[in-house]
C-alpha cells in the first residue's frame, strides 16, 4: 500500500494506492487519523484501491466517524470497483453519501 498525501488551505488530501486489508490497515488507520486530526478536513481517493477486506472498511468507518464527532469533514471520492463491493455487501452506503462520488459509482 502506498499513500501520497497533500496538504493545501487546512485540507488534507490522501491517495491510497494498494490493498487496504488486515495487513494494512493499522499504518493506514493511524496516517488518517493523524491527518484529520491535524487539520480542518480530509479527502480520501479511493481509485487506486486493489483489495478491501472488513478492516480496511472499518478504516473508513472509523475515520467517517471520528471526522463526524470533531465537526470536521471526511470526503471519499473514486471508489474502485474493489471499494462499492465492499460497500454493497454491508449495505453502507447510506453512511457514506454525503460523498458524492461514492453513491455515483454505486448507482451506475
């Protein structure tokens, strides 16, 4: 796994690349959390995702969640395929719409 972070006006913007699963996610989840906690927002592109288990889902989760609890913002954008399968297994999509490129993709 491979992420590219950028930082511009209190935003942080994070590209994952990679498998995020069991293996990867306890780097993954402490880079985004210290990422949100560090500024006002985060955006998280998705498209270069290869493989998503339950862990890297509950990343995203724990993220979404952490990011709601603050008052900041948690966007994802460009979920690949490997991401709306898992999304549409646990049926949580819902949780995630205020992402707008993730409930496009789900849709099409």
């Amino acid at each position: 796994m491979k992420l590219h972070r950028e930082e511009r006006e209190g935003y942080c913007s994070i590209a994952i690349e990679g498998d995020m699963t069991i293996y990867t996610a306890p780097e993954l989840k402490q880079e985004l959390l210290n990422c949100l906690a560090e500024h006002r927002g985060i955006e998280v592109s998705l498209d270069g995702v290869s493989d998503m288990d339950s862990a890297g889902f509950q990343v995203l989760y724990l993220l979404k969640r952490e990011a709601t609890a603050s008052g900041k913002k948690a966007s994802f954008i460009g979920p690949s395929p490997a991401v709306v399968d898992v999304l549409e297994v646990f049926k949580m999509a819902p949780y995630f719409e205020d992402s707008r490129s993730i409930r496009a993709a789900q849709v099409h």
